[in-house]
C-alpha cells in the first residue's frame, strides 16, 4: 500500500505544482480572453484546493503506515475493510463510521 500511497502523493503534487506554473504564466491583453482566463483560473484553484486536501490525507495515511495504525478507524478503533481501503487509500474511517 505504501508503493500506491507515494505515487498518489507524486501525482498530486505534480498537479498543483502544474497548476502553479499555470497561475505565473502571464494573462492575454485582450479583455475578452482575460475574462476566460478568470474563469479558468477559478477552476484550476479549485482543482488545486481539492488536490492540497487530498495530498493531506494521502500524507495522513503515509504517517499511519509508518507508525503501524494504517487501517484502523479513527474514530471506533475497529479495521477498516480491505475492499475500502483499496477503493480509497487513505480513508480513516470504516464504512459505519463513514456514515
């Protein structure tokens, strides 16, 4: 698990860094265009919101492994599924938790 954590982390972390280096690239004169690229960058901040949240909890899930509470929920202490925690990595509840 630890191999898909750490290339789920070089993923998101090459989005925002991707979505950084689009932020710094400067923006047409042409107002029209300018309004599209406000549009745009709205999206793209939003995608990078959610990859920073996401990176967080792949980091979260990173340290657990390491300190040899990965799969436990957080919140009743019982084993989280194996069928949830491939669907979602760094989940740290159980499903009845979840709910």
């Amino acid at each position: 698990m630890l191999i898909e954590l750490k290339e789920k982390q070089i993923e998101l972390s090459k989005r925002i860094n991707a979505i950084g280096s689009d932020f710094k690239k400067g923006r047409s004169q042409d107002f029209a265009e300018q309004a599209t690229e406000s549009e745009n960058d709205q999206v793209l901040d939003g995608i990078r919101h959610e990859a920073n949240l996401e990176l967080q909890q792949v980091n979260a899930a990173i340290t657990r492994l390491e300190n040899d509470n990965y799969g436990i929920c957080s919140r009743c202490d019982n084993p989280i599924s194996s069928e949830r925690l491939n669907a979602l990595p760094y989940v740290q509840t159980c499903i009845n938790c979840a709910q």
